[in-house]
C-alpha cells in the first residue's frame, strides 16, 4: 500500500501515520521527522532548513525531494509506505510521481484530513510527543493514559516543537494555502484523492482511513 496523508500543520497526518504503521507493516515517511533530525544532528541539511522551519516556510524543493527519493529507496519501502508531510508543493508531487514510474509505483491512495483553522491552531499549541518514541500527544484531547508516561513505550520524557507556537503557526497556514492546497486539486484529477473529516475523534478518523484503504 503506498499512501500520502495530506493536510495542513496540526490535521493528524502524523497520528494517524503512526497507528497504520504497526497494522499494515509499513514505514512512515515524515519529511518533517526527517528535517528535525538533520536539525538535531546538525548536518548540513539541517543547518540550512533550521531557520526556515523555525520561520514556518518550506525547505527547497530539490532538498527535499533527495531526501525523500533515498528513503524511498530503503528495502523497508518496497511493499509500501505512508508520507506524511510529503508532496507539499506541486513540484514535489511532480517529482514524486516521476520516482515512483522509475520504480515501477503508483500510489493507491491520497486522504485529505480536513480540520478547521481555529482547531489545527488549537491542536499545535497543545501538542507534545514522547521524546524516546515521538507517539503524539495533547495537553487536553490525548494525554497519555498513565499521567507523564508514554504509553507506546514507557519513557517519562517529552518534548515540545519550536514551531508550535501561534505566530509561527500563522505562517505555516499560510505556506498550506499557498503551497500545498493546490495539491488537492492535483489529486482530484487524477481520480486518487479521498477527503475525510479529519475534525472527528482519533479513532474515528481511524476508521474511516480503513475502510478507504480497504475499498
Ligand atoms: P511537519 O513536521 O510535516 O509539520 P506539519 O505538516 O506542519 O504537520 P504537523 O506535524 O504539525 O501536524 P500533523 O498533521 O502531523 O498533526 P499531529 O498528528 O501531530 O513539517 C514541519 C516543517 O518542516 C514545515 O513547516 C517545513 O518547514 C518543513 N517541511 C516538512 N516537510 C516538508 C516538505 N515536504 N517540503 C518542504 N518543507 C517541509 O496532530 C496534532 C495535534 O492534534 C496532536 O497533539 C494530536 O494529539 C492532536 N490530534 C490529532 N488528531 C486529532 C483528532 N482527530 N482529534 C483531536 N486531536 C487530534
Ligand atoms: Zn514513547
């Protein structure tokens, strides 16, 4: 199964990538999972894509379609994977679409999870994830079922995004209407997208993305 989760900051890409990935035996491709460790490990990559992040802008396309094409190219990807946070950009979906012809690809499935404004902003200022793991939390609609221990994996760390925060957030809006939205009508046309309330409870959205992965 090869799947693009797509939405604005905050729609649940990154949630709902994690419970599909022990169900269906599959990777999870977060571009930005992969950015804040080139940050953390301060490589050159990261080094550049820091500021711009921070600014809630978007890392060059070129940037990140090399990333993306050497994790593509993993043995773990072979029978399918999830992007979360990739294509952003028509660019990228272009660039995307010729890497997975080359390998012989296409992708079964893109599901929008569409959330309101005032929510996504909601739901970025109240995230956290586990330091050791990354499973996502909320300080008022998921905290972990044990109080300041992670339930996937026991740690009692937790961290907080430097781009959660509300001006930063305003931005990366922004960059999704601008940038990222037209890709709903990319997909449209081409017969894969799936646009699903991405405002219902967690375990709902669950469902619904079963139940298209299954049709
Ligand atoms: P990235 O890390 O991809 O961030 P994002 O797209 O802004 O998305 P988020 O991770 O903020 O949200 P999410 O949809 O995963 O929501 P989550 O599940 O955590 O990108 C960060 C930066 O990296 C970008 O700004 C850019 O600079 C750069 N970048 C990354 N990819 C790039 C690319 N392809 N090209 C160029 N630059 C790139 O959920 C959010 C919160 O809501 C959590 O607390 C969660 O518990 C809660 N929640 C989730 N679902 C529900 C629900 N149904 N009900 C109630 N609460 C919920
Ligand atoms: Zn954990």
């Amino acid at each position: 199964m090869k799947l693009i989760l797509l939405g604005p900051p905050g729609a649940g890409k990154g949630t709902q990538a994690q419970r599909l990935i022990d169900r269906h035996g599959i990777p999870q491709l977060s571009t930005g999972d992969m950015l804040r460790a080139a940050v953390a490990a301060e490589t050159p990559v990261g080094v550049k894509a820091k500021a711009i992040m921070d600014a809630g802008n978007l890392v060059p396309d070129e940037v990140v379609n090399a990333i993306v094409a050497d994790r593509l190219a993993a043995d773990d990807c072979s029978d399918g994977f999830i992007l979360d946070g990739y294509p952003r950009t028509l660019k990228q979906a272009d660039a995307l679409e010729a890497l997975l012809k080359g390998r012989g690809q296409h992708l079964d499935h893109v599901i929008e999870l569409k959330v309101d404004d005032d929510i996504l902003v909601k739901r970025v200022s109240g995230r956290f994830s586990c330091a050791n793991c990354g499973t996502v939390y909320h300080d008022e609609d998921h905290r972990p079922k044990s109080e300041g221990v992670c339930d996937n994996c026991g740690s009692k760390e937790f961290k907080r995004r430097p781009d959660d925060n509300a001006e930063t957030m305003r931005s990366r809006l922004r960059t999704y209407y601008r940038e990222t939205s037209p890709l709903v009508g990319y997909y449209h046309c081409k017969g894969t997208l799936r646009s699903i309330d991405g405002m219902a409870p967690i375990d709902d959205v669950t469902r619904t993305i079963e139940e298209i992965l299954k049709s």
